[in-house]
C-alpha cells in the first residue's frame, strides 16, 4: 500500500480549486481537482466536486466518470452521500442518453434515500423515460414527499403511455392550471408538454375540451 502525505502544494490546489467551485468557475476548479486527483485518487469528495464541475460545463461523460469513482470510494454505510452520488451518476447517464442506466442508478439513489426531492424526480423521470409508467406512478403515489404541480407532467406522460387518455388529460389540465416556472429546480419545456398534452386529447377522442389558453 502507498501512502500518500498531503503537501502543502496539494493543500493549496485543493484550495485554489474549491474557491473556484464556490465562485462558479468550473474550468478552473476541474482542471485543479484533476491535479489533485493525481494523489489523493480516492477522496470520493474530490471526486463528487470534480463530478459536478464537468456537469455543469456539460462534459457529461467526464462527469460520468468522476461519479462514478466518488460511488465505488464514498461511504458505504452513509446512505444519504452514497444516493447523492449514484443520483448524480444518473443524471450524466440520462444526458448520455443512456436511459436504461440512468434509470438503474436512479433507482438505486431514490430507495437509499427517499427524504431527497433530486433522488425522487430522478426515479420517476427515468422510469418514465424508459417505458415504465406503472413504476413511475408507483414511486410518485408511495413517496411522503409533497405532491408539486410539476410531477403532473409525469402523471400525464405515463397515464398516455399506459392509454389511459382521461387520467392523462386531467393531469395535464392540473399542470398547466397551476403551472409554476422551474419548480423542483426542473427545467420543463412547455412545447413539449403541450405536444403530449394534444395527442391525449387526440387519441382521447376529446379535442373539443381543449383550454384555449393551453392553445396559446
């Protein structure tokens, strides 16, 4: 076994890339984490940081790469960090389109920790995304977690999926009701819900209901 003995130069690395974090300079904070890594390779925190940097400047298959590792050193008996990081993991996942992973590592984040709101949507997004709507509606319909606006878009999506035409215009109908912009942090496209939302009706039969004001 090597042991490795912090210098003063990793110390300030570590440093220099954290304050980049915090200050939302991703470039630089990968690019010092990196450095970093180059000894302390399996600080699963580092790792999570380095993760999460790539993410957000949507190097989506490095980030895929660094959550990976904070998931195989974290701390296996510390169920909340170990969701964050395999909830995470997901996410690189999903923009790979890779959904039957992401779906997988969701799923995986949500029953370690089911008090997160981000291991929730995950779950259910991702069984959505990959055709299981009787799952997706059971994690919504089981979680203790406040029923938001938002999960209609889900509700709807997967009631269309199963040809339960009524349910998913209901809950479409709710949604835009009682619409609320980036709810849950969820970035929603509107067109897209609307397109979803006029094949119910479409396949419904019941065109004739439509809100004008969706129309718009």
């Amino acid at each position: 076994t090597v042991v490795f003995a912090q210098s003063p130069q990793v110390d300030e690395l570590l440093r220099s890339a954290d304050n980049a974090y915090e200050e939302n300079d991703y470039a630089k904070a990968a690019a010092a984490y990196e450095k970093v890594l180059l000894v302390e390779h399996k600080d699963h925190k580092i790792l999570n940081r380095a993760g999460i940097s790539y993410f957000k400047l949507e190097n989506f298959a490095k980030a895929k790469d660094k959550f990976r590792l904070a998931a195989l050193y974290g701390p296996v008996n510390d169920d909340v960090t170990m969701s964050s990081y395999y909830s995470n993991l997901s996410a690189c996942y999903t923009y790979l389109n890779e959904d039957s992973k992401a779906f997988e590592y969701a799923l995986k984040g949500y029953n370690l920790d089911k008090s997160s709101s981000f291991a929730f949507w995950n779950a259910a997004s991702n069984a959505q995304n990959v055709g299981r709507y009787t799952d997706c509606i059971k994690i919504m319909n089981e979680s203790s977690l406040p029923k938001l606006n938002v999960l209609n878009t889900l509700y709807a999506r997967s009631y269309l999926g199963l040809k339960e035409y009524d349910k998913s215009i209901k809950h479409y109908e709710d949604f835009f009701a009682n619409y609320v912009p980036d709810e849950m942090d969820v970035n929603i496209n509107l067109d897209d819900e609307r397109y979803f939302y006029f094949k119910a009706l479409l396949y419904g039969g019941n065109q004739d209901h439509l809100n004008p004001e969706i129309k718009k």
